[in-house]
C-alpha cells in the first residue's frame, strides 16, 4: 500500500469543478466527462456518490431549459397540468 494522496483546499475545488455540464445538440445537458476516482473519493467524504452527481446533472439540465423556455410557453405547460381531459 502505497502513501495516501492528499489534495490542499485549492486542488480540491479545482478537481470539483471539473465536473460540468455541456449542452447537446438537442437541448439536453449531460455531464462533460466521466466523474474520476479521485473526484469519487472526495464526494464520498461527503457521503455522496457519482449517481447522485447525475441525478444533480438531470435537474440542473432541466432547470436551465425551463429557465429558457418563454414565459407564454410555461404558462400554457402550467394551464394544461391543470386541464382535466
């Protein structure tokens, strides 16, 4: 076993922010690359793992698209929840 690797503070945010979103072609966000062994590490420090990092990117992506969805387009989304059919 070798000596454990350990990361300073300013090492450590910039390992986590390698973790981000790009936008397809059709409109969806997907993580930009695999989460790493060392960012997987350090996410279950905090008793987190690289599913729930995915699940975080699903609602992030979906965030961003009703974020730029017209507000005439949301209220008609909003009107038909409503709709009984």
């Amino acid at each position: 076993p070798g000596k454990p690797n350990y990361l300073s503070v300013p090492s450590a945010l910039k390992e986590l922010e390698k973790i981000e979103l790009i936008r397809q072609p059709n409109g969806n966000y997907k993580l930009d690359h695999a989460v790493t062994a060392t960012q997987k590490v350090m996410l279950a420090a905090f008793g987190l793992d690289k599913e729930w990092i995915k699940a975080q990117a699903r609602q992030i992506g979906k965030d961003i698209q009703n974020a730029a969805m017209p507000e005439e387009q949301k209220d008609d989304d909003e009107d038909a929840e409503n709709e009984e059919y």
